[in-house]
C-alpha cells in the first residue's frame, strides 16, 4: 500500500445499469462527455443556451486571472426573470412551481408559476420602498414557507445578494454573518414549527441585531402567530408591506458576474466563511445539472428534501428546478413529524418521480425499518439522488430496494457549497452505477484524484479530490477575503482547486469519496479512511449507521474506534456483537481496518445539515473532555453517549 495516497480498501462487485426506457429517452447520453472533451467552453457556451439573456455574452470564460473567474462575459440577465416570468410568458403560469407541505397537518399550498412571479414583483416593490438597492446585501432568516423562495428571488430581481441563514442557527450565528457581509436588512418570520411546536425566529433575530446596529429594517412573516417584540420604524410586517404592493415589476438585467448571493459554511477552523456565488454561471450550472444528472422531463415531480438554508436547498429547491420551470415538493416538516411515515405519504400523494436527499436521511429510515415506506405506494419514483456524505453501499442498496422497488436509478452526486453545483455524478441514462461510488465528473467538469504532490494517481489507489478546470457555478471568491479563498482552495496544489476531500479510483477508474482529509486515519503506517470501515459496518445487518475515528495508540499511532447505531429490529445486538462486528470489519476489509474498540450508542453526533461531528467522536475515544458542541443539531447527544459508555462495551485489542 502506497504511503503517499489513502488505502484502497473496499471491493464492491454489484452494478446496475440503466433501466432501458429511460435510457432510450435520456436528456443526456454518452456523447455528451466526448462533446465537453473536444472543447470544453463551447459545450458550456451551448449549455448556457438555456438561460434567457437580456444580452447575450460575448466569451464563455475569462480565466486570465485565476483563481477569479469570469463565466459568460459582457452577457446580461436577471435571475428571477429566469425562474420565473419566461415559464409564464411561455403559457405555463398554472403549473404548480411547489407543493408546500407545512409541519401542521393540513397547512398546505400549491404555488403556481403566475402566483409566483406575483408574489415575486410584489415582494422586490416592497423591497425597493424599504431602500434596497443592488448590491446591497440582505440576510434571510425563514423557515421552510414559500416566502422565503420570494424573499430569495425578490432580492435576486433587484440585484441584491441574499444571505440565507438556516432557521435552526442561533441568533449568534446570524450576528456572525449580519456583520460579515454588512446586511442593511433583515426578513424572517415571527417562528416556524419544529417537531409540532411553534419556535420563535423574531426573538433571535431582536437579540442578534442588538450587536448589528448597521440593520436597518426588518421585514417579518406572520407564520405561527406568537407574541413578538416589535422595534416601531425597523420592524414591519411582510403582509402590511408586500401585500400593498403592485405585481407588476420590469425585472433589470445584471451583469453575468454580478452577485447573487453569499452562503455561509463553517470550515474546521476559524470564522465561517462566506462563499460568494455570482449569476451567470451559477444559473447555467445548477439548471444544467438539474436537467442532466435528474433527467428531469416535462411532467416530473422532484423533491429535494433538504433545507433551503444549505446550499443544496438554494441549487436544487430554488434555482435549478425553477430555471428549469420544474414541479416540485417542498416541505416544512422533519423525517418523523408528524410520523415516520411523513415522506412516503408525501411521495404517494404528490406522485413524486424524483427524490433527492442526504445519506444521513437514508440510515435513519434503515434504522426505523422498512414497515413506514411499505405502507405507501411509491410507485411514481423513477430517480433517486443521494448528496452530502458519501452513502454507504449497503444504505444504496436499500434504499435502491425499499424505496426505489428495484427500478429506480441512484445517483450520488458529489459537490460542496463551493462548487455551486453537481460536479461528480452517474448520468442516470448512461451510468451502469456502483452502490457507494459517485463514479465519474459530469460532462464539462475535471476532475482527478492526486497524491501529495499532485499527480495523478493510477487506478486502484487513493489520493486527494481536485477539480483542474473551472466550472460555471464555481465560487467566485470568499465574500470579502480573496486572499483567504486562494489559500484555502488553491494553494495545496499548483492550478488546481482542492476540495479537501479523500478519494480513490477503483479499477475501472470510477471516482469513490473516502471522506474528509482531516478525518484520515493512520494505522500502522496505512492511510485509512473513515468512509470505508463505516461502509464494512453499516454492510452487517444490525447496523443502520457507524462513525470511525482515529485514537492515539501506543503500538499503532493510531487505532480506529467506531460508534455504531443498531438497526431498531436488531435489539441490543446481542451479548457477542462487538466481537461480532470487530470480525465483520477483518472479513470486509481487512486485519489492519479492523477497530480496536466499538461502542453501540442510541445517536451520533450531527451538525444541522446531518454531517457526523468526527471531532467531537475523537474527543470521547481519547477519554478527553468533549469539546465545542454549538453547531451540534442536538446537544444532549453527547451526553447520551457519555452515559451510554458508562454502563457499555468495549474489546480490547487482540
Ligand atoms: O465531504 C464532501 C461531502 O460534503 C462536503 C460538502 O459539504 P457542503 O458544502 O455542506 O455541501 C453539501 C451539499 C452539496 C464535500 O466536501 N459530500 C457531499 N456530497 C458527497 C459528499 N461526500 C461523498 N459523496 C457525496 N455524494
């Protein structure tokens, strides 16, 4: 095993390919790579013929001054024209942009497109009477209500970057990116319902704005209707202030370059950073990727369930889908309120064709059982999509099983805040996929995997993700810090981006996530990656989910220590099942992967987009005090965990 790139580990054999129909009637097929190898701008020139240009731009890429990219220069559009008005100017007014679904049963809503732009132009009046203009930034502070994509694409209509901040972040959080990006206006709600409870909004947004005195008004949604505090001549109410306003606005056009909107992501360490995307591009890019990596047709229904606080909700719940003119499902609710069988019900009574969501997701449906989606007719799926962590093989396949009855194509799109947009996927038409392997960059888009000194690595070996050209939907830059966005992400490797994540290609050359690089183990003078043994513990029938971590070790340097979940069906494992799955981990992958010690706890530490808090693991398996717990989703968890330990297992080594 090479000492230089990450251990190759895990075989998979099983393989599926395209159902035929599907195939036969493709958005993309194979030539599309050939096409975007022969001359990559001109394929995104064509790309971009999917947007409406108020001018039309006049070179596809500027890239003479990397990393800043300029995508579709001198070209002119506005973003909210293109998700919205031209599918009414096209005669699709009444088709349903979503189906909102509210966490109080019953609090549903169809949004058409016309309804949309109405709101839309209202919204951007109302926005301009409160003195916004472009390029002034405004923090969005909702929960999942169709509002929140008005306020989205209002800001975008006037040219004024929104900042989305995820309606579970505290009031300090938003202090954080108020005061970064310098937001002169705030819109949010009274409070949103979290697990059949009304949680204020406002009061977080009043504390928050006591350290942002730049603030100077607030728009708010009535949603739950609770007592808030109210600030006369900052605050107003959304209903008083849209609702007067006219639905007729001439949207104007910006530049391709200009700002579209900042999202924030918290990086290992240091202040979170802001990443900037800007319009063009990203447009071309994500509503390019919605078509192609969805196959997404005329009367399809797709769902991405995730929060339009993440950058997966801003690419796949507002931009893409709706430059596309798409039917989708939005939904306030989480997996299990009002039940656990919320998102089968959905799926059957919307007829939902695509679902999109996160692995994290998938092990909590394996962990409950099969009986809540068997009660459903799921037959209207055609597509599943999986994003944010890679999903383990034996999550694949019961998910391709239980959900998808077997017909249905995965794929597990590999992408980040900074890219924008879907970079490493299967094409659903084309791909014969790999349960657990992302599998190859999208037509248009390089990507390699690299040793340490960045050179690509030969089949069968492990090394670093880098993306070596740039793409449309690429971050621009890190909102107010160029000299912070060269050193995180292009400076490891000369003229390429590295994305900090681990991967290796396996012998046919398909691309496979081992995880981030600063969760890497290494045993013995092997490079392991958590992704790998998590996968060979969630692969034994009484796991549903598993998270690896290095621990000091005298003999080894390190050790791997794992926590896992049971299957809710599997009891408590029974008295052997350290042994047994210490044994599982030997026979899957090998002697040296095999963890020294294992416990079985009830959770796993999450943040709130359901990303396993690694660090926080390694604090308990080097019997440390746990460290820094706030961006946990639920902070009793490692308090369950410690107290788990008291009373459980551990085996040493032998
Ligand atoms: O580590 C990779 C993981 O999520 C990171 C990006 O996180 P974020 O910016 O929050 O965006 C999530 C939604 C796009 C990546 O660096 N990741 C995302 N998708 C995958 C993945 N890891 C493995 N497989 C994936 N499909």
């Amino acid at each position: 095993m090479s000492e230089q790139g990450l251990s190759n580990l895990m075989h998979e054999e099983r393989h599926f390919d395209p159902p035929e129909e599907l195939a036969r009637n493709a958005n993309v097929t194979a030539e599309a790579y050939a096409e975007a190898d022969k001359d990559r701008l001109s394929f995104w020139g064509r790309q971009a013929e999917r947007i409406t240009w108020a001018e039309p731009f006049t070179e596809v890429l500027d890239w003479s001054n990397p990393p800043f990219a300029k995508w579709f220069v001198g070209g002119k559009l506005n973003a909210s024209y293109n998700c919205v008005d031209r599918h009414v100017e096209a005669g699709n007014g009444e088709r349903v942009a979503f189906h909102w679904v509210g966490e109080p049963e019953g609090d549903t809503r169809d949004v058409t497109y016309a309804a949309l732009k109405d709101e839309v132009c209202q919204a951007a009046n109302a926005l301009t009477e409160l003195g916004v203009e472009a390029g002034d930034r405004v923090a969005i502070y909702m929960p999942m209500i169709p509002e929140t994509v008005v306020a989205m694409l209002a800001c975008a209509r006037i040219g004024a970057p929104h900042i989305v901040v995820f309606g579970g972040f505290s009031s300090q959080a938003l202090v954080d990116r108020i005061q970064d990006c310098d937001a002169r206006v705030v819109i949010t709600a009274d409070g949103g319902y979290r697990r059949g409870s009304a949680a204020g909004l406002k009061p977080a947004v009043d504390e928050a704005l006591e350290h942002c005195p730049g603030v100077r008004s607030v728009l708010v949604v009535k949603r739950t209707g609770q007592d808030v505090g109210w600030t006369e001549g900052r605050d107003v109410w959304w209903e008083d202030m849209v609702g007067k306003q006219s639905t007729e606005h001439a949207p104007q056009a910006f530049d391709a370059e200009h700002p579209l909107y900042v999202m924030y992501t918290s990086g290992t360490t240091g202040k979170p950073k802001g990443i900037l995307h800007t319009t063009g591009g990203y447009l071309v890019g994500t509503s390019y990727t919605h078509w192609a990596v969805f196959d997404l047709k005329d009367d399809d229904v797709f769902w991405t369930a995730a929060d339009i606080g993440w950058v997966t909700g801003h690419s796949y719940i507002v931009y893409g889908p709706l430059a596309n003119g798409a039917t989708s499902v939005m939904f306030e609710g989480t997996p299990d309120t009002p039940h656990k069988g919320i998102w089968w019900e959905l799926i059957e009574k919307y007829k939902v064709t695509i679902l999109y969501c996160a692995p994290t997701a998938i092990r909590t449906f394996m962990k409950w059982g099969k009986e809540f989606p068997e009660k459903a007719d799921l037959s209207s799926l055609r597509l599943l999509g999986s994003v944010g962590e890679s999903i383990n093989p034996e999550a694949y396949m019961w998910y391709r099983e239980v959900i998808g009855g077997s017909r249905c194509p995965i794929v597990d799109t590999w992408w980040q805040t900074e890219t924008g947009q879907i970079m490493v996927s299967p094409l659903p038409g084309v791909t014969s996929g790999k349960p657990g392997s992302a599998m190859k960059a999208l037509p248009g888009i390089s990507a390699k995997v690299v040793d340490d000194v960045g050179t690509p690595v030969g089949n069968g070996e492990g090394g670093y993700l880098v993306l070596t050209e740039p793409w449309p939907a690429m971050l621009r830059t890190i909102y107010g810090d160029d000299e912070r966005f060269k050193d995180t992400y292009w400076s490891r490797f000369e003229n390429m981006y590295f994305a900090g994540d681990g991967a290796k290609l396996d012998e046919d050359g398909d691309i496979w996530l081992l995880g981030r690089v600063d969760d890497v183990m290494n045993v013995s003078g092997h490079r392991l990656s958590t992704t790998e043994i998590e996968s060979a513990l969630v692969s034994h029938p009484k796991v549903a989910e598993a998270a690896v971590v290095g621990a000091k070790d005298e003999d080894t340097g390190q050790a791997v220590c794992a926590f896992v979940i049971l299957r809710d069906s599997a009891g408590d494992g029974g008295k052997d099942i350290v042994e047994e799955l210490r044994a599982h981990v030997a026979k899957e992958i090998g002697k040296i992967a095999r963890p020294r010690q294992i416990m079985v706890v009830p959770e796993l530490p999450k943040t709130r987009s359901g990303k396993i808090m690694r660090r926080l693991l390694k604090d308990v398996a080097e019997h440390r005090e746990v460290g820094d717990v706030t961006t946990l989703a639920d902070s009793t968890v490692m308090n369950l965990i410690s107290d788990n330990l008291k009373e459980d297992s551990s085996a040493g080594d032998d």
